[in-house]
C-alpha cells in the first residue's frame, strides 16, 4: 500500500461536525468553511447527540463548543474517548474562557479556537488538524500491512514508511520553520550512537525509524508558546511540557515495534538521568534506552540550530556545552554510557548536521 501526502482536494472532503448551542456560531463557522471550499460541513446543537452521529458518520474533525447546556464539552470529549479507544480524538475545541485551554488539552483536545473567531486561525487550524487526523489513520492502515506483511518487507515499503513519518512529523513542525531537517537528522544520529553502544541490528533499525516522531506533541501546543520568542512563564511551560505525554497519546497502544518505540520516545525524551527531567521526573534506569539515546540526539540538534529564543552554535560550542555543561544543560542530565559514546563520535553527528542542513 503506497503512502502518499494528503492533497487538498482530500482535506477538503473531509466530514467535519460543528456543535455549539448557539446557532449564530453554527451558522459562522460553516459559512468559513464552506466558501474555503469544504464539502462535507455538518452541525447540530445538541451536545448530546455528537456520539451518536460520531458512531455513524465517523468525523475525521469536531469543532466542539465547551460550554452547552446538558452535556458540556468536556463530558462529550469523555464519552468520545469510549469510541477512539485506538486513536487521538479529533476534536478542535471553541472557547471564550482563556483558563480552560490547559483544561481542555489535558482532557484530551487536539487544539482549540478562541472566540470570537479570526478566519484566518480557523482555516489554518481546521487544515493542519484534518492533515494530521488522516495522516495518521493513513499511517495506522499502513502498519497495519506492514504486521500482516511481517515475513516480506522490502526495502521499497521501509522507504515508504519513513517517507510517511517524516511527512507526519513535518506536519507537527509547521509552525517551526527552522526545525524542517530535523526529523532527518536525528534519524542518523540516533543509529551512530546506537550502533557505537553495540545495539543490535534490530533496534538500530527500529530507532532509525522510530525517532523522528518524538515531537509529533507538539501539533496541541499553541503558536504563541511555542514560538515565544522570551521565556515561557509557568502556565506556558506547563502547556509546552504537555507535548510528550500527547505524543505518546498520538502515537497510541500499537503493536507496530516503530509506532511502540515511537511512544516511549516521545512520552520519555526530555526525562534526565539525574531525575530533573519531565514530565514524570524519570531517572537512570527508568528512562527507556531509546528515550536516553534520544536525549542526547535532540539537545545536540537544538544546540545547533536557530530558535525564536536562541542563535544557533556551531559544533565545537554545542560539544563543549554537553561535556561540561551551561546554566541549562548538564552533562549529569545524560547516561553516562550514551555520553561517552557521544564523546567519541561526535564527529559524525557534525557531518550529519552539515549534510542535513536546511
């Protein structure tokens, strides 16, 4: 089965359910959508009836108002987990109370849309959800013939799958455009270190393809936190840090060894070997091996590359701050197996950067 990316023409066809209790919001939203060219725009007011319809009509998208009389957002979303068991929820959630974003992310929203509405935000939001939401049924469906298909793999169908991750990761990193060769490279850098620390052929290859998803959380946090240009302050570190455990959420319960590995990585690469990681201050032999390989991978990239908050350092600078640390890394935040391996072939992660850079 050949992966391809999702066209606009499939975007658009897309069935999209609006619920809010006030029909004018109703009657907006769908004209937005409508006149950007979307086919299948469906409504109702009734919060009670959006599990229902979910069931028969399966929505790849729900714009869903948190407050309603009888059943509030936040209980529809719970009664949706029921009918998601397998996947992420597909629900962009429409508030008018800033204290509830956090609420409604933790509660198992993708996103959220503030009213009143700007039309441009709700275009841009509604495309990168449905982009992501049928990216990852696509990619469900395909490892799914990959397990079937265990005994005849070929090179042609891994090529196929990493062109698929890639694709869906690059979809979380839309809003980042300084960081588009980084799902590449740490694909390399994860299989020097995993090969310079003896792993088999097996997890080499499964990391290979496994770690570029560790930020695929990052398509719930918002713009305005994670391009900030400053310091975050304590809510927004708070949304920020939430990234891993909703990647590890997206990625879901699969029996796909990539899609597994992928989930440890993502829900574990910012857990320290000293314990001062997040965001279950995991340490030492806690942290899956793959998660502390990744550590090391991600912190070596982000030292190199340019973020609104950060000139990009050269190798040499991003070397020496691993090693010997600054006022944000400390080389006690790393395995000291993994560190010492990274101190030998710190060579080949330059290469990789300077072959990969964007």
């Amino acid at each position: 089965m050949p992966i391809h990316v999702i066209s606009l023409s499939t975007i658009l066809k897309s069935k999209v359910l609006i619920v809010d209790d006030q029909e004018a919001n109703v009657m907006l939203l769908e004209q937005i959508l409508l006149r950007e060219g979307y086919e299948a725009v469906s409504s109702t007011l009734k919060s009670t009836d959006v599990c229902d319809l979910h069931r028969q009509h399966a929505y790849d998208l729900i714009l869903l108002d948190l407050q309603m009389p009888d059943m509030d957002g936040f209980a529809v979303m719970e009664e949706l987990k029921q009918i998601e068991k397998d996947s992420y929820l597909p629900v962009l959630v429409i508030t008018a109370q800033p204290d509830q974003k956090l609420r409604a992310l933790k509660a198992g929203a993708e996103d959220f849309i503030t009213k009143p509405f700007e039309i441009a935000e709700v275009l841009m939001r509604v495309h990168n959800m449905l982009k992501v939401r049928l990216l990852n049924k696509e990619l469900h469906s395909y490892n799914e013939i990959l397990e079937q298909r265990v005994h005849e793999r070929t090179a042609d169908l891994k090529e196929g799958y990493q062109e698929t991750i890639f694709t869906m990761t690059r979809a979380a990193e839309h809003k980042d455009e300084d960081t588009g060769a980084h799902v590449q490279r740490i694909s390399y850098y994860s299989r020097v270190l995993s090969e310079a620390l003896g792993m088999d052929n097996e997890f080499i290859e499964t990391i290979f393809f496994a770690s570029p998803m560790h930020d695929i959380g990052k398509i719930g946090v918002p713009d305005h936190v994670l391009l900030k240009p400053s310091g975050l302050v304590q809510n927004e570190w708070e949304m920020m840090q939430e990234h891993a455990a909703m990647g590890a959420k997206i990625l879901g319960d699969s029996k796909s060894p990539y899609l597994k590995m992928g989930a440890d990585i993502a829900l574990n690469h910012h857990e320290k070997w000293d314990g001062t990681g997040y965001p279950n201050g995991k340490k030492g032999n806690e942290i899956p091996i793959a998660a502390r390989i990744m550590c090391i991978c991600d912190i070596y990239d982000a030292l190199r590359s340019k973020r609104p908050y950060k000139l990009a350092f050269d190798h040499q600078k991003t070397v020496e701050i691993i090693i010997h640390g600054d006022s944000r890394t400390q080389p006690t935040h790393f395995d000291p197996l993994i560190l010492n391996a990274f101190m030998l072939n710190h060579q080949a992660f330059c290469d990789i950067f300077d072959e990969y850079d964007a």
